[in-house]
C-alpha cells in the first residue's frame, strides 16, 4: 500500500455476532474527511432506514481524522457516531470524548474501529497494534468505570487507552456514556455498547503517523497557530486588567492571573499573569476549577488536564480528601457539564450544607457528583436531567407515575434540604435500572411518552426544551439570537456546536467583534450585542452556515471544537485578528493534498448534507422544516412583557426564524420549501448514490 500521510489508510471491522475481525481501507472513504463524515458515511452505507439503535444490525464507529496523532493543537478528540436512542425517530449523531483514546488508536495503526452485531457474551475488545481479540468480560460486567479500567489496565500496561461503559450502558439506557480517562465522556451512545455486549475497548499502539511536512514545517505552523491561540472556548482576554490586557471581562474563561494558584499542587502553583507572549504559559490561562466550582475550589486544585495535544488544559484535577468518607477516590476531575450536570439534579434549593461539610458543601457535594455519573456511564443530556428532575418533583409528576412505595423509598427530604447524598441514592436507582425512576434516562422524548406530559412541559421556558425531539438548549438562541437558534434546529441532539460561541463568546468589545464578523461574514450585522437582538439578515444566515460546516469539519478532523475555529486571537498587534485558514494550512501539511480554506470547507459541508440525508431517510419525510426544524413554543413567546428585537430579551420571533431557515436552506443548496436536499445539491456534492438513494424512497424534493 502507497504511503498515507495523517492517516493510517486502516479501518478496523468487528462482527461480534460471529467473531470475524477485518480490515477495511480508509481512502475509499477520503472525500468524508475522517472521524464523523466516514462515520456517517457508514450509516448510511449499511445501516438501513428503521433500525433500531439497540439491533444488531446497527453499527457504531469510533473515528478520528488526519490530524488526530500528529501533535496539532487540539486534535486529540474521538468522534463516536452511530444512531440515537434519545431520537424519537432513531436519527443519526454523534457523541464525542477527548483524553488520548484517538491518538492511541492511531499509534495502534488505526482510523477507526467499527462494531457491528451482537457478541453472544460480554467481550471487552484488545487491540495491541495490529493484534486484535474479543476478550471475555464476564469478569468485569457489572462494574463501575473506574473498577473497569483498573482491571482491564492491569492486564493491558499503564500505556493503554481505555474506552468503557457502566451499568447504565450494560442496562441499555438511552442516557448513558462511554468514557475514556478520568473524565472524558461522549453522551448518547452507552447503551449501544451494552447491547452489543461490548464492555470496554483497550488500546495499545506503538507506532506512529506519518506526516507529509517536515517537523520544521510543522513545528513552525504550530507556533504561529500558539501565538494565536487564546483559553478555553477561545477567549482571548483576561479576567481581571493585566499589565499586558487592553481589555479584560469578568465572564472569560482567561481566569490565571497573580495571586490564583492550583492549591493542592506540591507546592502550590501560581497561574500568574500568563502573558502571550509566554508560550509556556498557556496551559495555567485556564484554572477551570474556579470558573466551573467557585473561588473554593483553588485550596483543591492540583493542575489542570486534559487531551492529547492540548495546551488549554480545561480539565480541573481536585483532591478532596471529604468524599473519601462517601467510599470515593478523593481525586476527582471534570470539566463544563461534566460539574454542572450532577448539580442541576440539586437545583431545587443548590447544595447546601450537609453531613458536617461545612463552607466547602459544594465542592463536595459535586464531587460526589462527578464521580458517581462517571462512575455509573449516565449522560445528563446537556443538563436537561438537573431540569427534568425539578419540574417532575414541583409539578407532582414523580408522585403521580412512581409507584406509591417506591415514591416513598426515595429520600425527597435531602434533595429538599440540599444535601448532595441524595444523587448517591439517585445516580445508584436509574443507573441500575431500578423502579419506574430509572425511565428519567429515557430522555425526554419519550418519558414524555410514557408519562403523558403535555405542552406545559415542552413549552416551560426554564426547562431549556428546544424541539419535540427532546434535546434542550445548547447555546441556541442566547448564544447570538438567530445565530445560535437555527444551529440548534437542524442536529438531532443538542447542537454541540462551539464554533459560533467561540466566536461570540471570545469577550472582545462587541465593536471590535462587529469589525472581525465583517471580515469573515461579510457584513458587522452578522454579530448583535446579547440580548439586543436585531431581525434576521444575509450575513447572520452566513455565520450560520460557517457555523455549522466548521463544527463538521473538526469532527472529522479530528480537532476540538470546544477551541477551535481560531477566529481571533490574545494578540493587540494583530487587531485581534485569529487565522480561520488554520484548518485547511494544517491538512495540508499533514496530509500532502494541498486545500484551500473554501476547498476544505465544501469537504465539510459534504458531511453536513449527508447528516441531513441521513435524518430524511430516517424521519421518512422530506418535509424538515415542519417536521424537524421547528422550536417549542416558548423560544418565541418567552417574555410577554418584551417584544422581540427590543433589548433585554433572547426571545424570538415566528417569521423571522422562518426567513432565517429559508436563507439557511438556500446556502446549503436545500429545497427552500422543505428543506431537504435536493438531487442537484447531492450530485454537485459527489454524492449521486445518497441521491439516488432519497429517490428511490421517494424522499427528494419535487
């Protein structure tokens, strides 16, 4: 086989059903880029419309792309795709966890591994360069995560990369995780591991990727793009006035500065001024511990961790040796939702003192938090679990669906009073399938389903639902009005796209921003100061479509798009300005094939048009517009006192969304009625098969 350069030109097959190991060849798949576009290209390939996600028949991919292994930047994602068993309609998606597991299977000689069938008895899955075996997981069926990657570990070496499932995957709960490392999860597509009878898959690569530049030329690349590079989500100032800031805001995730330290660090750590032009400060610009948990959480913080190839290191690592009296490792770590998302179960008072905690009741108590959801594999849905438990205890609904002893069996009196045990109790019930409690992992909908919730349910503002496919916000309409709002309408989960936060969100002054959104977008009009939203226009339809094709585009690189595109940077020399060339000049020097930023891009938008593919098919109807891309209700009808377009509101407004789908739809070359892609769009794009395919069920538009 000729030479490959950033990919391994190797894809691994399992069928569990009977055993067979094979390898496929990743290049017949290279216009999908990698990671995610070759994941659903397989979807759609072999997965046929009406599968249910727990069948046999249906196939999960752990992908990464080109630059995954290299040593760029933020590349050290895995992308997992596979169909949704939170969709109503079983769509296509994908979940996506960081730590070193893509990187390891790179080494390992691999650019995805693909599992199909179902083993006839739990198998954990060893992969040790080109050696291959299903392993016997009886053993380890049952455990947590944690007692799961110690077992196995203990058979593979320190050096192996771990991906595993809890309970709540062995239970086939549609909201449950696989999880890599200490605290990487990738939410959604747990249960189907466990139906397939995978527990875990164990990696061990000592090879290397191959790049086409020389390391001078990487190396230099890397640099540039490190001087461009700001903190996490890509926020480029500072929390507090620097010496070197023209700018600070106290919302940036830029926290490090004099006088912060990682406490528990031996000896402790000062995060400093962290000035960019210091490269080997970049990794203390983001003490997430205090961000995410509160100024408490400094006095436990060792350092902060992350993926592989990262400088940013969101991660917080605490040592807190209190959960040691709940049975619990005192180093726990987690990031974003990864905190928040146990903690929302608590939201009807917070977590409050308890069981002699004291003032650091809260750091505990999402201690406790974190470790059992990562423990257990449950997925929080982007925090819409936190939601779901308020509104069904205020509104009676658990009193009225449990069974009245099983009701009576739950400790309500902790969660009232704020005492962090009850997610102990919690967690434990409906991850082990435990009672009618545990359908709260269902999603929602289909407890809505199955515990007859009507409109007041999906239309409660504080209940974040933004569609009747059961997915909540995702910075959707707060996070640049139309902007975010139509990103969120067009995925089947919550819209895990950062590409438009992190440009929204880089804390810059909003003239300065306005100035850069004209650059990229064509127009100042594309980017509104928040909550002073203006009506829709040409250049927001723009970003939304930059949005979303660059979203595609990291997850089949594979890159972080919790950091990347680099939109803007630290640097007051360059205007501010970042490099959104910066993808397609690392391709190219990775991979050998020379694309511009618009050539990599329209490989992208591929992958974007083949998920809207792929959702026509499974929804059977070509009509997205109503059928899946509308809002619930109260996106429009949020603040009765403020009408829309008038500052001090996120609301929305019917028609102008409708226009604002319409523009979208025209970008991306869909049928401006229905929204599905047409024959013409799908055969411009190379894809005359997923054409032909819509045609034959009568799924494209007339």
């Amino acid at each position: 086989m000729s030479v490959t350069y950033g990919y391994t030109g190797k894809i691994l097959r399992v069928d569990l059903t009977t055993g067979k190991i094979w390898t496929d060849d990743t290049m017949k798949y290279k216009d999908y880029i990698g990671g995610e576009g070759i994941g659903y290209k397989i979807l759609w390939d072999e997965v046929p419309a009406g599968t249910h996600p727990y069948a046999p028949e249906n196939k999960i991919a752990f992908g990464a792309g080109p630059l995954c292994g290299t040593g760029v930047p933020c590349s050290g994602r895995t992308t997992i795709t596979s169909l949704l068993p939170t969709s109503p309609f079983h769509g296509a998606g994908s979940s996506h966890m960081g730590g070193y597991f893509s990187v390891e299977m790179k080494y390992a000689g691999w650019d995805m591994i693909v599992l199909e069938g179902r083993s006839p008895k739990p198998v954990w899955i060893r992969i040790e360069d080109g050696k291959v075996k299903l392993e016997d997981a009886r053993w380890v069926w049952g455990k947590g995560i944690f007692d799961t990657m110690a077992m196995i570990g203990s058979q593979m070496g320190k050096e192996a990369q771990i991906a595993a499932i809890g309970p709540a995957g062995e239970n086939q709960l549609n909201m449950s995780v696989i999880r890599t490392g200490t605290s990487h999860s990738a939410g959604g597509h747990g249960g189907i591991m466990g139906a397939k009878n995978v527990k875990a898959i164990a990696i061990k690569g000592t090879g290397s990727v191959k790049v086409a530049a020389t390391p001078e030329e990487l190396m230099a690349l890397d640099k540039y793009m490190m001087s461009i590079i700001g903190a996490n989500n890509q926020m480029v100032i500072p929390t507090v006035p620097l010496p070197w800031a023209e700018y600070s805001d106290k919302g940036s995730r830029w926290t490090g500065r004099p006088g912060l330290y990682w406490g528990a660090a031996n000896p402790p750590v000062e995060t400093g001024e962290c000035n960019p032009a210091d490269m080997q400060s970049v990794g203390k610009r983001t003490q997430k511990a205090v961000f995410d948990l509160g100024a408490g959480a400094e006095k436990y913080t060792v350092r902060m961790g992350g993926c592989a190839h990262c400088p940013i290191r969101c991660h917080a690592q605490l040592n807190v040796p209190q959960l040691e009296k709940y049975g619990m490792d005192p180093n726990v770590s987690n990031t974003c939702v990864g905190w928040s998302g146990p903690r929302g179960v608590m939201s009807l008072v917070g977590i409050k003192e308890f069981d002699g905690n004291g003032a650091d009741s809260s750091i505990v108590g999402n201690g406790i938090g974190t470790t059992m959801v990562d423990d257990l594999g449950v997925w929080c849905n982007y925090g819409q679990i936190g939601r779901d438990v308020k509104w069904f205890y205020q509104k009676g609904v658990f009193k009225r669906v449990l069974p009245a002893e099983e009701y009576a069996s739950i400790p309500w009196d902790m969660l009232e009073k704020g005492d962090a045990r009850f997610l102990i109790d919690f967690y434990t019930r409906i991850a082990n399938k435990q009672g009618e409690l545990h359908h709260i992992l269902d999603g929602s909908a289909w407890i809505a389903q199955r515990w007859g919730l009507g409109d007041d349910y999906w239309d409660a503002k504080d209940n974040k639902l933004w569609t009747r496919g059961g997915y909540p916000v995702h910075h959707s309409n707060e996070a640049g009005g139309q902007v975010g709002a139509l990103i969120s309408c067009f995925t089947n989960r919550d819209s895990q796209n950062h590409s438009h936060m992190n440009f929204i969100g880089n804390k810059l002054p909003i003239a300065l921003q306005k100035e850069i959104a004209a650059e990229i977008f064509g127009s100042p009009d594309a980017l509104d100061a928040a909550m002073d939203y203006k009506p829709m226009n040409e250049a927001k339809a723009r970003f939304v479509k930059w949005s979303m094709v660059r979203g595609r585009l990291h997850d089949s690189l594979t890159l972080c798009n919790w950091m990347w595109p680099m939109a803007v940077s630290p640097q007051k020399d360059r205007k501010y300005r970042g490099d959104t060339t910066l993808e397609a000049k690392f391709f190219s020097a990775v991979t050998g094939v020379a694309k511009t930023e618009a050539e990599l891009d329209k490989d992208a938008e591929r992958v974007v048009t083949l998920l809207r593919a792929l959702t026509v098919r499974s929804m059977g109807t070509v009509d997205m517009r109503n059928q899946h891309d509308n809002t619930n209700e109260w996106i429009t009808k949020a603040d009765k006192d403020k009408p829309q377009f008038t500052p001090g509101t996120i609301q929305m407004e019917k028609t102008d969304l409708e226009l604002g789908r319409t523009m979208v739809y025209k970008l991306f070359g869909w049928d401006e009625k229905t929204g599905a892609p047409t024959k013409a769009t799908l055969e411009a794009l190379g894809m005359a098969d997923v054409a032909s395919g819509l045609g034959e069920k009568g799924l494209l538009p007339v």
